[in-house]
C-alpha cells in the first residue's frame, strides 16, 4: 500500500475522552507498535501525530 490514504473515521468515547484508532495500514507504514510514545496536538482545525522519536 502506498500512502497518502484517506480513511474516514469515527470517533469513539472512553470516559471524558474522545478515541481514534490508528489504521493497521497506517501502523505498519510508519512502523507504529503497541506501547510506542506519539505526541498529538492541534493546529488550526487539524490534529496532528507524530511517532516519538526513541
């Protein structure tokens, strides 16, 4: 597969918060794993995330 690929998702609640699952497609091209550090924020009206670096 190759990336950029839109995929539209739903937001789902989890307490207070608001979740949003990463597509497996997108984990495996960025090589995002379970218990890797991603530090998310907003500008204008995106939100953005990264894979921390190690």
């Amino acid at each position: 597969m190759e990336l950029p690929v839109k995929f539209t998702l739903k937001a789902g609640k989890v307490n207070r918060s608001i979740k949003v699952t990463i597509p497996k497609e997108i984990c495996e091209y960025l090589k995002i794993k379970p218990g890797d550090a991603l530090e998310m924020w907003a500008e204008g009206k995106q939100i953005i995330v990264e894979r921390k670096p190690q």
